[in-house]
DNA sequence: CCACGACACGCAATTCCTTTGCGTTAAGGT
DNA sequence: ACCTTAACGCAAAGGAATTGCGTGTCGTGG
C-alpha cells in the first residue's frame, strides 16, 4: 500500500524508502514545503531522482505517501472506562491532530495525491479502526452502543468537513458537543 | 476572488482569463487531467505559458481557480412546497453532483491548490448560502427549520466526507436518510 | 548453499517545464 | 486626451522530469 506496487519488501528497496520519507521529514521542517523538489529529496535521501520517479511517479504521490504513513495512528485509543469519555477523549485528540496545520496539510497531501482514492480510503480506514474498537470495548462492557457508521457520519464527518472547508470555529468542545448529540439524538434507546 | 488580485476586471485581463478557463476545461475533457501541462493551455487559449504563471502561479492553482468556479451554483434551490422536500431534493442534487468522478475531482483540485484555505472556504460558502436559502424561505412559510450548522455538519458533512474518503456507498437515499435524520432526530421540536 | 531470473537502482543524455528580465501594450483615473 | 500602473509577449537561462542502458541486489527454486 504504501509505495507503488510495494515488492521487494527488504533490502536495499526498503532502506531507499526509509531513506527518502526521513528526507522529505526532514525538508518539510526546514524549508516548509515550498522549494521542496524532488532532486532536492533524492539528494538528502541519498538517491538520484530517477529512482524517486520511478518509485512513486511524481511528487504529489510521494507526498501524498508520507502524509497517509504520518497520518496513521500509533496507538490504539485511550480505555478511560466509560464509551461516553472514551469517545469524547478521541474525537477531541481526533480533531486536534487535524485541525493543526501540519494535521491539514498531511489531509490534504493525501487527498492531492491520490488518483484512484485509495490514499483517502486507507485515511477513512484508520478512524473506523479506532471507532470500531472504542465501540467493541463498550459493547463488552455491556453498554448500548452506535452503529460504526453513526459515528463516523456524525462526529468524524462534520469534525473533517469544518477542518477542510471551514477553518476557524473548531475547538475541543465542538468535537464533544458532536459526541453528545450522539448520544442524546442519535442513538437507540434501550 | 478569482485569480491572484484580481485587479484589472475589465478588458485583456477579463479575455485571457475567460479564454485560459475554457482551455483548461477543454483540454480536460480531451486529454483528461493526465498530460495537462501549462505550456498546453496557454497554447490552447492563445497566450504564453508565462501569462499564466504570473497570473495563476502554477498548474494547481490554476486548476483550483477553475475548480471553484465551476463548483458555484449556477441556479437557486428549487422550491417544492416545503421545507422537507426541498432539502431532500437539494441533497440528492447536491450529493449526484460531488460523487461524479467529475465533481469529486473538482473538488480534489479546489483544495489541492488552496495554499491558504480561500478556495475551500468558498466551496462551503456555496453551500451555506443555498441551505440558507432553502432554510429561509420555509421560515418564511412558517415552518421549523433547524440551524444552518445543523444541515451542514449533518447533512452536508457526511455526504461531502464519503465522498473524499469513503467511495462507494453513496446514492440518492443516503441523502434522504440524513435529511430525515435532521428531520425527526436533530430539529428542536415546536 | 548456490545459481538463476527479475526487479530496482545509478548514471547520463534529452526533453520539457518553469522562471525571469526587459520592452511593449492596454486599462483606469485625472 | 494624457499619465500612471498593471498585465502581457518575447526570449533566454535555469532546473525538473523522462528515458535508455548497464549494473547490482533481492527473492526463489534447484
């Protein structure tokens, strides 16, 4: 998934990739992202540009490849013993990694870059994933919970929507206020 | 709104910019977005590649510029009667125009090149103003109607997120279903 | 363990895009 | 109608993207 057709798993292959995310890491946090060319990566990675052509086809998709890597969660969510907290204590963590520049500049990167949508899809897939175990941990515990998709069409979506198109207006207590109409709304009773 | 300053409405730089976005639009639809180069519009509309770097900046920013022109709405939302059907109607719309490969790379281009959020920001601008429209003219009949906000972070949103993010899944009913959830779930009571 | 096939990489030449300085033309205001 | 200033055309220079060919390395099957 992550480069091109990914073969070669070992080896020289994947220390070049090592090698040129570390540089375009590295250029990003000194010269922002103007002036980063991909010679100017292949340089710092150590590689000449053909091989960073060949591998990722332009620079978008290469950006677009660190953005999807950089934007996958590292850990699972927080257990703080109820769904209500474990939910609001994700959507407001969720919506302040995105909404920081550099969160909104990886979304965007990802979503540039992307001809067949599968960068975008592999994004969407990190937050179900996480949705899905803050939900089946509640579940266990007995209590009621939303569907997977309720979550992600009503706390998610909006949270991404104002990141992208309506910058301003965002803060933790949005990302909360989505989480309790879920649960004062949106979800079955009992 | 349109390009850099947009200074100078009238006259050449009103004709190269008319001339320059129909090539752009041409081109597109015979060559595709693969192999649309700079030097290939200009050549197309009738001017030197350099006007349009001076003009636009670059290739994204140019194809953001005719993106957001081509994302405004061209007409008011039809009235049916009442404030369910129009929002129902509107929606369905709304989600046929954005799930098109086409609309969906439009909308890929306005934020692609949006150094500054500008252009994404006049996109939900669009939107806002024809829920508003759509909102005011039910209260004006007399109706309920909910909040701007309310139709934006729970219909607009979730449309607009699946179809970035979530391809697929994506028809006319889904976004009848999200009207109805405004409607019986999210709209304070009389 | 070794040899074979296949893929990825380096190198270098070519092509094309991008940038920039300078002179000219046209728009908007007085 | 003139004057100021912005936008455009032209052309040259600089840099990025593409491609053919040879070499090294990874993975696999004998």
């Amino acid at each position: 998934m992550s480069p091109r057709p990914a073969v070669r798993p070992g080896g020289r292959s994947a220390r070049v990739q090592r090698s040129v995310h570390a540089a375009v890491q590295e250029l990003q946090a000194e010269h922002g992202r103007t002036g980063l060319t991909v010679p100017l990566i292949a340089a710092r990675a150590g590689v000449t540009p053909s091989t960073v052509y060949r591998r990722w086809g332009d620079l978008q998709e290469l950006l677009a490849d660190v953005a999807v890597e950089h934007l996958r969660p590292d850990e699972p969510p927080a257990d703080l013993g109820s769904l209500r907290e474990d939910l609001e204590h994700w959507a407001a963590a969720f919506l302040e990694e995105m909404s920081s520049p550099a969160g909104r500049a990886y979304i965007r990167d990802a979503l540039a870059g992307d001809p067949d949508g599968s960068n975008a899809g592999q994004c969407s897939a990190y937050a179900v994933e996480q949705v899905e175990t803050i939900l089946a941990r509640a579940a266990q515990r007995g209590e009621h919970v939303p569907g997977t998709d309720v979550v992600m069409d009503h706390v998610v979506a909006p949270m991404m929507y104002r990141v992208l198109f309506r910058p301003g207006l965002l803060d933790a207590q949005y990302a909360r206020d989505l989480v309790a109409t879920v649960f004062y709304r949106l979800m079955p009773l009992p």
